[in-house]
C-alpha cells in the first residue's frame, strides 16, 4: 500500500540557529546554518521510511528556497526547490499524501520565539487569520486540511510548541530549543535533535491514519499588520483588499489558497520596499 509523506523544511526551527544571519545566503553562519537545516531534513526523511513510507517528498520552504543542500538530502527523497511557488512552503502537496510534516518551524510574527515571524518580517509585524494571530504552521495545515492531508509532524522551540502545536492534536511534535529571546535560545545537539526528529517521524508515519486534518472556516479573513504606511500603500491598491488602519491591509471572503496567495504577495512587495 503506498504511503507517500510530504515534508516542509524551514531553517529557524533547526537546532543551533538563532540570529539572521544564519538563514541569510553570503555569510559563513548560513553555510553552516544550511547543512544543519539538511540534515535534519534528512533525519526527518529517515523516520518516514523507518515509520512505512513509500515516497517522501521534501519542499524547501524558507526563503529563497535553495537552501537544502541536494547531494547530501537522502536520495530516496524528492526535493522541490526555488521560488516562487504557487503554494510557496506546501507546494507540491496533494490530497494522496498520507500526512504533512513541518520540520524547522517558528512561532508566529509578534510572539516570543526564536526569530519569530510569519512569512516575512520585511513585510509584516502580525498576521492573522479569521481574527487569529497566525503562524505558517496555521495557515500551511489549514492549506493542507482543506485537501484532506493532516500535519502529523512539527519540529522547533518551545514557543512553537505552545502556539502551534495545539493546533494539531495527535501530532508528533519535537522540540530541538528553548527560546530566551528572539535571537537566543538553549538548543539541544543537532545530533541529538535529529535523533529526536528521526523518532517522531516514525512515531507520526504510524499513526497518520489516526490524526485528524485541521481545518479553518472558510470563506476566511486574512489581515495584515506591515511594516510600513509606504507598503499599505502600495498593497491597498490590489484590487478587493480593505484599509481597516494606516498599517494594516485586509481580504474578505477568500479560500484558504487566496489568503495565502495575498499574504505571498503581500510579502514580496514588501520585499521590493525599502
């Protein structure tokens, strides 16, 4: 019977990262940072064949999105790289996956985790989702419910714990760090956080059939708190967007693909002002 897992890789959720520069290209720190965010893709890849998979296919999702290092992922994995992607963090997932994995995740813009944001700290102070403060890990699940694909693993720190991980009951999830701050943390070896994650991804493998998909009402609202009156400026002129506040940008009426279709956009004009 196949079993095929999909797993999102992101970096700021990865043992040992804990200040930008390490998930920015052109310094040493990411050139570490980037073998690290590998291997625990590969640890994660591991525990999903261990745990009875058939075909696992991992999205390389922080930023530029050519991050994974591809001839030290495990090449029993298939890896989805660059950007942009129409699903951004979950492209390439599809309702005959078995379950989704978020490995290397963070908490949501304006929380206290470590190097936390959602999507894109250029652009956005707070993000949320039907009136929600939302993380990546809500809006990407919530993308993934809709199809019927459940998130069946998460890994990152502690604040990742506490407001992500309640929304997926049943989940497996690891924690690699502590957060001290928003750029400080306690971390666990990465040979010991990819042991970790290399168990509950067997763990999740295992029971995928038993967790349930998360689901958001739909149609959803989605808002946006930027980062500049210059940008809401420029995003207030998409057509079907509202102006609730100098800062803020907001669309009604959307399916969980559209909001995360503005919010994409929205980040990468943030991206283009200085």
């Amino acid at each position: 019977m196949t079993k095929k897992i999909f797993i999102s890789m992101d970096i700021e959720g990865v043992a040992g990262v804990v200040i930008p520069e390490q998930g920015q290209p052109g310094n040493l720190e990411y050139e570490h940072s980037r073998r690290l965010m590998t291997e625990e893709a590969n640890a994660a890849v591991a525990g999903a064949f261990d745990g009875g998979a058939t075909e696992v296919l991992v999205n390389d999702s922080h930023g530029p999105m050519v991050n994974i290092i591809p001839d030290l992922l495990d090449p029993r994995a298939e890896l989805i790289r660059g950007n942009i992607k129409m699903a951004s963090m979950f492209e390439g997932l599809d309702p005959s996956y078995a379950g989704a994995m978020c490995v290397g995740y963070h908490a949501p813009g304006a929380d206290h985790g470590v190097l936390a944001h959602t999507v894109s700290s250029r652009a956005f102070t707070e993000v949320r989702l039907n009136g929600e403060r939302a993380s990546e890990a809500m809006f990407f699940g919530a993308y993934g419910g809709a199809m019927g694909v459940p998130v069946i693993l998460l890994s990152g720190d502690d604040v990742t714990e506490r407001t992500c991980g309640t929304l997926f009951p049943g989940a497996e999830f690891v924690r690699v760090k502590t957060a001290l701050g928003q750029r400080a943390a306690r971390s666990l070896s990465p040979q010991v956080a990819r042991e970790r994650i290399r168990a509950g991804a067997e763990a999740a493998v295992k029971r995928a059939g038993e967790i349930k998909p998360y689901r958001v009402s739909e149609p959803c609202s989605v808002a946006f708190d930027l980062t500049s009156v210059t940008l809401a400026d420029i995003c207030a002129r998409i057509p079907g967007s509202l102006r609730p506040a100098p800062l803020s940008i907001a669309f009604d009426g959307c399916s969980i693909a559209d909001a995360i279709g503005w919010m994409m956009t929205c980040a990468v004009l943030g991206n283009a002002v200085s």
